[in-house]
C-alpha cells in the first residue's frame, strides 16, 4: 500500500500519517523530519537545506528527490509506505511517478481557524520527532517526550512572518498537486477538522477509503 497525504501546514498530516503508520504496519516517511534529522546531525544535506528551512521555502527539488529516492529503496518499504510532506511540486510528483506506483492520494482538509491553531500551539520532540500539541495533544509531562523523554521544542519555522511564507508556498507550489492526482482518479478528500481524541473515526474513513 503506497499512499501519499497531502494538505496544508498545520492541518495534521504529521499526527495523521503517523497515526496510519502504526495502524497499517507501514514506515511513515516524512521529508520534513528526514532534513530536520539531517539539520541535527549537521550533515552535508543538513547544511545545504538549513536556509530553506529556516526562511518557509521548499528546499530544491534536486536535494528532496536524491533523498527520499534514496529512503523508498530501503528493504521495510516493500509492503509499502505513507509519504507526509512528499511530493510538494509537480516535478517532485512526476519523477515519484518513475520510481514508485502510488495507491492512494489523501488529500487531509481543515478549516484555515483549525490550521492555524494546530500550528501555533504545535510542538515537536528534539529527540524523535514525534509531535505534540500545547492543548490538544499534550505530553504527559510539560515539555517532555512521552515516548523517548527527548525535549519538546517549537520549531523556527512555526513563527507567524515563516508560517505565512510557508503557506504561499503551499498554495503556489503543492496545492496543484490537488487537481494533478484528480486527473489520476486516486485523490479522496479527508476532514479532518473534529479534535484528535476523535482520530479513532478519522481512521475508520481512511479504512473504507483505502479498503483495509
Ligand atoms: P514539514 O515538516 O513537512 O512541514 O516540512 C518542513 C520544511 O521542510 C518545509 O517548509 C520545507 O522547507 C522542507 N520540505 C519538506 N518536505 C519537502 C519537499 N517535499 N520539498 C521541498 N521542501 C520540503
């Protein structure tokens, strides 16, 4: 199963996607954590992508391909994946296209007030990535990672002037996406817009989408 979900910052594809990890026994893979892991670990793509990053912009289509082609080639990829945050252009979407068959396009939808609370009150575990949020989804102990004890931070690029720029970018470069896997006939809208304690009835959706 080899599915792809789409939708703005914020709108909980992080929370979502790793949530259909879990349930579908399938490794999540997230570009934006692979280049913050890199950003970490001061690696030759971490230095590269940090000015990206930093400023809301999508880092070159030519660094983002040579690492998640890289990551899809691993041996627990072979049952399938979820892909959050991958593809974000057309030219990420078409060179996907030569490398991998995709199921499914979940395209998650909230409204812009859920969105921007989502983001705002996000916060994200130095140490595996796993996230978090201030009211809806906190940790058991304020600012620590429930499930490595790592710290809890918000990210640079959760500030409103990035948040804003990053948005741009959504709605320039990945929101076409929306109508390019329409006219595939694989794209299925999502709401996800009810708090997360209802995410149980989310995945049900999904269940009868993807018909696992
Ligand atoms: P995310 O964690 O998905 O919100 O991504 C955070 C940042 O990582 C984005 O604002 C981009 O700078 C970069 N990024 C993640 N995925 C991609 C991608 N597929 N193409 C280009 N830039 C990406």
């Amino acid at each position: 199963m080899k599915i792809i979900a789409l939708g703005a910052p914020g709108v909980g594809k992080g929370t979502y996607t790793t949530l259909m990890a879990e349930e579908f026994s399938i490794p999540h893979i997230s570009t934006g954590e692979m280049f913050r892991e890199n950003m970490r670990d001061n690696t030759e793509v971490g230095k590269a992508v940090k000015v990206f990053m930093d400023s809301g912009q999508l880092v070159p289509d030519g660094i983002t391909l040579e690492m998640l082609g890289g990551r899809i080639k691993q041996p627990d990829c072979g049952n399938g994946f979820i892909l959050d945050g991958f593809p974000r252009t057309i030219p990420q979407a078409d060179a996907l296209k030569k490398i991998a068959k995709i199921d499914a396009v979940l395209n998650l939808v909230a409204p812009d007030r859920v969105i921007l609370d989502r983001l705002s009150g996000r916060r994200t575990c130095r140490g595996c990535g796993a996230i978090y949020h201030i009211r809806n989804i906190p940790p058991k102990k304020e600012g620590v990672c429930d499930r490595c004890g790592g710290e809890l931070y918000q990210r640079d690029d959760e500030k409103e002037e990035v948040i804003k720029i990053r948005l741009a970018e959504y709605a320039n470069k990945t929101a076409p996406l929306i109508n390019y896997y329409l006219k595939e006939g694989i794209l299925h809208e999502v709401d996800v817009s009810s708090p997360i304690s209802e995410s149980a009835k989310v995945i049900e959706k999904i269940r009868k989408i993807l018909k696992v």
